[in-house]
C-alpha cells in the first residue's frame, strides 16, 4: 500500500543544519530505542532521529553542549519541544545561540504545510 504520511525528515535536516552553519557539532542522539553518535553520516543521522516519535538530540559549540527535545507530531515549526539552558559562568553567549537558532527555525517552519511522503518511499516496499 502506498499510503500518503507526514515526512518529518525536510524539518529535521533543516534544523541539523541550521545548528551546523552556526558552528554546532552534531553530537549524538537517543530515539528511546537506541542511543547513537553522529558518525558523519548525515542521512543516517536523520533517519535515527526520526525512527520513533520523540528524540533528544545533543550539540555543542566550544566545549559547552545541551539537549534538544524532538517531538515528531507536532505542527512544522514546532519539531523542538523543549531544550536545555546551560548554568554558570560564560555560558549567555551560548544559550542566546541556541535559542535564536530554535527561534529562527520555528520562524521558517511554522507557516509551511507539513511535508508528506508514501509509506513505501520512506520505508521501502515491505
């Protein structure tokens, strides 16, 4: 069967890459399934993040890293449900750029229609 269902990839890469053009590092990821490190391979990456329904992500920029909370299901825009602010010392600069990078993709994301694939397109014919 070749039903019609919501791709959530388009907004998952968006966001990867909106945090890697601001000099984040893709660190690693747990889908509740399975913990996994980005090993480089991008579209693999994706593909384990969108394995489940909800996934934390972490990044990090300058020897400080944090968490983001991935709720596939939600409205475009809203991808990150919820994120981690670091405490301390020298750390403002760091979460002002998470949040103006969580800011923005919201901005870009939130008017769009929600992409869609086929069944068989994103998991093959099975």
């Amino acid at each position: 069967m070749n039903e019609i269902i919501n791709d959530f990839r388009p907004e998952i890469r968006s966001l990867l890459k909106a945090f890697t053009d601001a000099g984040f590092a893709l660190d690693s990821g747990n889908n509740g399934e399975y913990e996994f490190k980005f090993s480089g391979n991008f579209r693999k990456f994706v593909a384990d993040l969108d394995a489940t329904d909800e996934s934390h992500l972490r990044v990090s920029k300058g020897g400080k890293s944090t968490w983001l909370f991935l709720v596939l299901g939600n409205s475009p825009g809203e991808l990150v449900s919820d994120y981690g602010y670091l405490v301390g010392a020298d750390v403002a600069e760091f979460n002002s750029a998470v949040d103006a990078i969580v800011d923005a993709h919201y901005e870009k994301w939130q008017a769009r229609g929600q992409p869609k694939t086929t069944r068989a397109a994103k998991y093959g014919n099975k």
